[in-house]
C-alpha cells in the first residue's frame, strides 16, 4: 500500500467555473495553468462547470467559449495533462469533440448519470481512436447501488475507459457510502478507479481517503476546494494528506500550497463555504451545482431554497434539469399563496 | 371502412408503442410490427396484442411491396439511411420518427399541410416535437431572435439502446428544426435522461432571447397552438406559462403519455407517435378520398 501513487487530478477551472457562474476568463485559466503545471499538477481539467459545449441559458452562458478556455491551458501546461469533463445530451461530437481534439486535450473525461453509461460509448471510442486517453465518469453516483455503479462501469470498460470516476455530485456521502462504492468498484473492474467529492456534509476529504484506502487510484481536488456548491475535496490539503499517509503525488507542496493562495487571490469571488443551503443540498442528494440559480430563483419567488432542494431531491431531479428549478419555486409559492 | 396499411420498421419502445397506437386509428391499420427478434419485448407484446409481426427487418417490407402503403421508420439514424432509398423506391410513404433528417422537418400544428407532397417525412425528434411549436409561436410573435435553446428531460426507462445512440443526431436535428421553425439565429438542444425511479415524466422549456419581448402576445399564440396540439397529443400542457425571467423568455411544457406500451410518464414516445400518426391520417384521408372516386387498388405515389 504505501508508497502508491495516487494521480490527483486538478478540475478548479472545470468545477470552479460553477461558482463563478461560468466567467473565467482565458487569462485566468492560462496564469493558474502555469502554476499547476509547475507545481507537478498531472492533470488540469478546464472548461465550462458542466464541461464541453454546456455553456446555455440552462446552465449559465460562459464568458469565454471552449476554445478559448482550452486554447489558453494548452499553451501553459507543458508537463501537465490537459483534461476536459464532457456530458451526452449537451455536447455532441462534430460540435465539440473534434474541436477539443484540434485544441489538443489529451484527457476526455467522458460522463453520464450514473445508470446512463451506455450514452458515453461513441464519445469514449471517439476519444481512443483519436489515440487519446479517455476516462469514463458515473455522476451523481449516490442515486445507484454500488452493485448498478458496478455493471455501468463495467459497460465503460468495455467501451474503452482507461478509468472509472465516480461522483459525488451532490456531496451526499457518509465515508461508508464511499467505502462501499469504491470496494466493489476496484475489485469488478480491470482499470483504476477514481473519486470526485464535494464537501456539502463535511465529508470531501475523509471521503477521498477512504477511497484511496479501498483502493481507488485517481482523486479530484480542487484549490481551496473551489467548485460548485460547498465545493470540492481540497487539492493543497489532499496533496500532504496523502504524503502523510505514504501516498506519491508527484506534487510539489510549497508550490501547490501557493497555487491555492493565487487561485484565491485571483480567481475565486469567495473561497467555498458549506453555507445553510449547501448543507440541505447534500441531504437532499441534489447537484451542487444548482445552489447559485435556486437561491436566485428561490429569492425571486420569495420562497425558501431549502424547500426547493426538498422537493428536487424528492423528484430525483440531476444535474442538467436547472429548468425544474423555476416549476418548483413556482410551485412552491403557489402552494404558499393558496 | 377501408385502411391504408401501415408497417412500423423497428420494434423498440418508439415502434412498439406506435404500433399499439395504430389500432386506435379509423384510418390506417398496422399491417406489421417488425423488428430483429422474435423474442424481443417489443415484438413479444405486439403478439400478444394480436399485431402481425415479422423479425424479417427491412427484407419483410421489400419482399411484399404490394401488402404495405406507408412504412414508419422507428429504427435509427444510420438504418434509415440504408431503408430510405429503397422504401422510397417501391413507392411508399417513408414517415421518419428517427433523426436522419432525409426528408422534410414535419411537426404537425404547424406544417403538415406543407410537406404533405412528400414521399419521407422527418418528425423530427421527442424534444423537437414538444419544442417546435414553441419556437414557431415565438417566430410568429417576434421580428428578431437571437436565440432559442430547448431542455428536455426523459426519463431513462423510456429511451431505448437507438436513441441512446442517436444522441448526437438527435442534437443536430432538433437544433435545426428550432432554427427553421423559429427563425432563431442560434439554437441549442440539450436531453437529460434521469434515472430516477419512480419515472419522471418528459418535460421540456423553451428559453428564448429576443428583442423586444411580447410576452403577452407570445402567450396568446402558443395558447392557440397548445389546443391545435392537444388534438393529436391531449397529454401535452403548458406548467410554467411564459415569463422573462433574467431577461430571457421562458416558458415549460409537461407531455403525458397514454399509457400504451410503457407508463404515462413516457410522454416522449406519445409526442413523436401521435404527431407521426397525425402524419399518416392526413395522408390517408387524402389517398382514400380519392380511392372512393379511383382505383380500389390503392398504390400510393407522391
């Protein structure tokens, strides 16, 4: 066990798009690549918070477009891989994966909710006989059994996923629930097996040591966790954390601990917090993602978010249905009214 | 009273549920439900509900050219470009419920008239059908559109291993039946498949940035479309009626099925069938009407 290497894979300009509402400029994106890059950072994934060609009136329009998002990592990381998160449904091959091919992404993170695998076959073969690496990804991985997430994964595998992630989007998990999820994980499946966490309920970081420990490979953090909601497990706590457990990152701390600090200083509006509504997000198992519209809509419609999060919890409501946000409120205060 | 006889090439949950449709039609008759396998659950219940079926694919059709009049093509995208040419060859109306995009965009309220000259018609997709209308109402309401992006969500039990790998296809396809019903200069497409169980029912919004926003005037005319619609597809409602929010039009529909072949929650399947159906009545009262005065032998030609 010790001495393992874990590759700590670095989505800040990816999931911390969210919490800018989808703004970062390529500047910003280029300064923080560069920093990572130095840092020893193996992957950086970069793009809109729901990942390539989501950028929408759904979603939230990004500032800068894909390309030149992606245009300014490329030309930062020289050491580092370039990682994009992609969704079925919102971005489609011709539109956006043979651009992102061109731009020179080397890692597709290719993603579905997490009975919908089978969306991810022609994105995940497109990917490897492009010769590039490709990931599969199970979202919003609570609302499955482990025994579900297993056979899904497995579907990925076959269609060529160099690895699995799954992902607690809506910050949900206890460390069992993780422990559970990752045991049966790596012990079906022949390809490393990664963790994704939000920190709604606290759990970001325990959550990824309890996968490392059940034998996951591949972990996502974040600086200063900055990424949708309550944010993500912690990328310059993860990194000693994991040294101190004997773990290799290939991460150099001093400069991973400064990369947090710039992206703080520079980048992020406000370092993550689990605020009230983030807490009822994760209880309620809905995307982190929705905090920043559902407070805007909840406050609209004068009724109270944490209703909201209820009620999409209840409907099994994932991320990509943002529009549910405004029937609920509409819903909700009618029920008020009446 | 005489039928137009209809086959339904594919035998998914898009086919099969069509196929059980067709029985409620004083029009056309489904003279075949055919697929790939016998055993498939599709074909399994159409026997059971006493619908011919033939696991013969494509081959069924060609191979007894006089015993069809109109084929509905419910396989997929990369099939119908192989079945299309040669359908369209022995003569018959090809009505495409996949998005191959070979002939005509067709969404009834608004253009069945139109297209009806036609040997393929293309009904678009599920997010199409429930979107288009939308998007026409829009059109008609306002000079200058930006932009029309449509979200639908389905639930994951009612789409079948086609769809799923026509995803693509169905982007490109219902991002351009926006732009040619709305006369948007940018339009987007984005399909949710939720796993949640209990089924989520299908939804749809429409979001819009225009200038000069009509709300009222929008709303008038998507009223009126909704009851043209409701004829055909009495599931279809508007839940969240249109309003700016954020600047940006917005408005949401609900589509409940009727149950036939998979729960009510499935109105994605009720949308494309009842309006493919919509389709083949119009053509069939047209060919019929004149068999009355013609030939008895009906052979359908453009």
């Amino acid at each position: 066990m010790t001495g393992r290497r874990i590759l700590v894979s670095d989505p800040s300009l990816r999931d911390g798009n969210h919490a800018v509402r989808h703004q970062l400029t390529p500047a910003q994106v280029a300064e923080y690549c560069h920093r990572a890059d130095a840092a020893g950072v193996p992957l950086v994934e970069v793009g809109h918070g729901n990942g390539l060609g989501a950028s929408s009136l759904q979603l939230g329009e990004a500032a800068a477009s894909d390309a030149e998002l992606l245009g300014a990592a490329r030309e930062a990381l020289r050491t580092s891989q370039l990682g994009i998160h992609v969704i079925p449904g919102f971005a489609t091959i011709d539109k956006d994966l043979k651009p992102a091919l061109e731009l020179g992404v080397d890692v597709f993170r290719v993603a579905a909710h997490c009975t919908e695998a089978d969306l991810t076959e022609r994105f995940i073969t497109f990917a490897r006989n492009a010769g590039r690496t490709a990931y599969g990804v199970l979202m919003m991985s609570h609302m499955a059994s482990p025994e579900v997430l297993l056979e899904e994964a497995r579907k990925m595998e076959a269609f060529g996923a160099e690895a699995l992630i799954i992902m607690d989007s809506a910050g949900y998990y206890l460390p069992d629930d993780v422990r559970q999820r990752i045991r049966v994980l790596v012990d079906g499946l022949n390809i490393p097996v990664g963790f994704h966490a939000h920190n709604n309920l606290g759990c970001a970081m325990a959550n990824s040591i309890v996968a490392v420990e059940e034998g996951a490979d591949i972990l996502d953090g974040c600086s200063r966790g900055f990424g949708a909601g309550a944010g993500n497990a912690q990328l310059e706590v993860m990194v000693p954390v994991l040294h101190r457990l004997g773990y290799e990152t290939g991460i150099d701390l001093y400069k991973v601990l400064d990369l947090a600090t710039f992206a703080e200083k520079e980048i992020m509006e406000v370092v993550p917090i689990i605020s009230s509504t983030s807490v009822v997000s994760g209880l309620s198992g809905v995307f982190s993602g929705f905090l920043k519209p559902a407070t805007r809509i909840a406050n609209d419609y004068g009724v109270d978010a944490r209703d909201i999060f209820f009620e999409l919890g209840r409907r099994g409501i994932v991320a990509g249905q943002e529009d549910l946000i405004l029937e609920v409120a509409q819903d909700l205060a009618g029920r008020k009214a009446g | 009273m005489e039928k137009l006889r209809a086959a339904v090439l594919g035998s998914g949950n898009i086919g099969t549920d069509l196929a059980i449709k067709l029985r409620q039609s004083p029009l056309l008759e489904c003279s075949a439900l055919i697929g790939r396998s016998l055993a498939s659950t599709g074909l399994a219940r159409a026997q059971a509900e006493g619908i011919p079926v033939s696991a013969a694919g494509v081959e069924h059709i060609l191979g007894n050219p006089d015993a069809f009049d109109i084929v509905f093509d419910a396989t997929s995208a990369a099939a119908h470009e192989e079945h299309a040419p040669l359908l369209e060859a022995a003569g018959m109306l090809v009505i495409d419920l996949t998005p191959a995009r070979r002939g005509p965009l067709c969404v009834p309220s608004v253009n069945m008239d139109a297209v009806a000259g036609n040997l393929n018609i293309n009904m678009v997709t599920c997010g199409g059908q429930a979107s288009s209308p939308i998007a026409h109402a829009l059109g008609e309401t306002h000079d200058d559109i930006d932009y029309v992006e449509v979200v639908s969500s389905i639930a994951s039990r009612s789409a079948g291993p086609a769809t799923r790998r026509n995803l693509d296809e169905y982007i490109h396809t219902t991002e351009a039946a926006l732009q040619f019903f709305s006369g948007a200069r940018r339009t987007k497409a984005i399909l949710n498949l939720n796993p949640a169980v209990p089924c989520i029912n299908m939804q749809t919004t429409v979001f819009a940035k225009v200038r000069d926003p009509d709300v009222s005037a929008f709303t008038r005319r998507l009223e009126a479309m909704v009851q043209e619609i409701q004829r055909y597809i009495p599931g279809y409602e508007i839940i969240v009626a249109p309003k700016l929010d954020a600047g940006r039009i917005v408005t949401m529909v609900r589509v409940i099925g009727r149950g036939d072949y998979l729960p009510a929650y499935a109105g994605n399947l009720d949308i494309i069938n009842c309006a493919a159906v919509a389709v083949a009545e119009n053509y069939a009262s047209r060919r019929l009407g004149d068999a009355n005065t013609a030939t008895p032998r009906l052979r359908v030609v453009p």
